[in-house]
C-alpha cells in the first residue's frame, strides 16, 4: 500500500485523499482543459476512482457529453476531470497539498498547446514574500484583526 497523499480545494470544503501508488502525473493542453481551468493547461494525475476517498461534496459540470469536472461549489476551485464510465478520475495537480509528490511523465492534447507558457525556465523569478505591495495587502489584513 503506497502513503497516502491528500488534497482539497481553496476553502477547505472538499477534500480527498488517495493511495494511489503510481506518481506520474500530466499536462493536458486541450482547448476544453485551457477554458475549463482558465489556464493554458491541465496538471491531472490519473488515479483510480476506488483510491479516492472523499470529505466534502463536489459539484460537476458535463462539459462533454461524456466528460464530467468536479469542483468546488462554494470557492470553484477545479479538483476533477472523469469520464463517469471509466474507473479513473484525474485528480488536478494544484489541488494537491503536496504538488511535488507527483512528476510530470507526459503531454496531452498537444494540438492545442501553447508554447512557452508551460515551460519557464531561464526567465525572471520571484518570490511572493518578496513583492512589497503583496505584504503590505497581507499586513494589512493582520493589522485589522
């Protein structure tokens, strides 16, 4: 049995967790993924559904006519894609509360993929603790408390 990795949304309502051996993980590129996640690009790790177990209630949205994706109800953090016949779900990488306990392995729906933005290194980096006006906000929030 491999350990178990956990996840949820932003707001804590929904949360999973998985003993999913395998660790690779995806990046779906597809136009439907790109306009679901508001993003260039899906980070899914594929896991078996009877490896999940769920706190919390997902909604869904089919947005195929055989694809469903789950998310949070209340914060719409995105958690799932699935087809309902299939005994996988993908679980999204961001949800999890440990993103580098799985690695990416491969590439999906390339056709769609937009190049440059899923690969970044050798550009300008920053931390958020180190952007002024993103402490001053988060300081200010304390201060009223």
């Amino acid at each position: 049995m491999s350990e178990a990795l956990t996840g949820g949304c932003q707001c804590g309502a929904v949360r999973f967790s998985t003993t999913h051996a395998d660790r690779d993980a995806y990046w779906c590129h597809c136009r439907m993924c790109q306009r679901a996640l508001g993003n260039v690009a899906a980070a899914f790790w594929n896991v078996t559904k009877d490896s999940v177990a769920w706190a919390g209630e997902r909604a869904a949205y089919m947005s195929s006519p055989f694809g469903r994706r789950g998310f949070c109800g209340i914060c719409g953090t995105p958690l799932t894609f699935d087809y309902p016949d299939s005994p996988k779900i993908d679980l999204t990488v961001g949800a999890l509360d440990d993103p580098g306990a799985v690695s990416l392995t491969s590439h999906f729906g390339i056709e769609s993929r937009v190049h440059g933005w899923t690969a970044g290194e050798g550009l300008p980096e920053m931390r958020t603790d180190d952007y002024a006006p993103l402490q001053q906000r988060w300081a200010k929030v304390q201060d009223a408390t």
